[in-house]
C-alpha cells in the first residue's frame, strides 16, 4: 500500500542520513539494506495487486525483497505481545518463521560473497 511505500523512502532517506553524518562508525562499514520482507499478506481480493505494484517499485529500485513472508494472521494482532511467534506452538507460523529465517540467512551469505 502506499503507507508501505513511504515506510521504504523514509528507510532510504534516514539511512543516507546516517551515512552522510559524521558518525565515525560509518566511514568503514556501510548500511546495507538486506531487502524487504512482507507481512501480514493477506488472501482478500485486491491484495496480491498490492503485493505486485509493491514488487515492481522495488525492482525499479533494485531493491531485494523475501519470497518467503508472514501471512495474515490475527492471533498476532489479538494475542499477547510478550510472547515470540515460535512459543505460539502454531505451525504454521513457526514454518513461515522458519522459511524467512532461512532466506535471510541465505541472503546474508550472497552478500558476504
């Protein structure tokens, strides 16, 4: 959604800025973006239309994103925050986990070549 758009510009902005300041920790170790993960993906109709339109501005700005993601889930909105999602004992949400995990650890080892 558009909300999500902007969530990506002001990430690129505060990282430049951040990178442009005079943060000594910088000047020898970049930020780099690992890509984007979605969530929260729901199933109505209109939202893979969403889930594309997003896909395809973050391809113009060549920027990675997860194949793997958190579907809709409202246990996650309604249920406790103090708990993580594998001490939920759901499947289903531990295997997203899971899967996302194991991307991200996936991409990490493309980026350190």
């Amino acid at each position: 959604d558009a909300y999500s758009l902007l969530g990506l510009d002001l990430l690129d902005r505060v990282i430049s800025d951040l990178e442009s300041g005079n943060f000594d920790i910088f000047q020898d170790n970049h930020l780099i973006n690992l890509g984007i993960i979605f969530t929260m993906v729901g199933s109505e109709k209109g939202f893979g239309k969403n889930i594309a339109d997003i896909k395809s501005f973050l391809d113009e700005k060549n920027i990675y994103y997860f194949n793997s993601q958190f579907k809709f889930y409202s246990k996650l909105i309604t249920s406790n925050l103090d708990k993580f999602i594998t001490d939920r004992e759901d499947t289903d949400l531990a295997n997203q986990m899971e899967d996302i995990c194991n991307e991200f650890e996936k991409r990490v080892g493309e980026l350190n070549g």
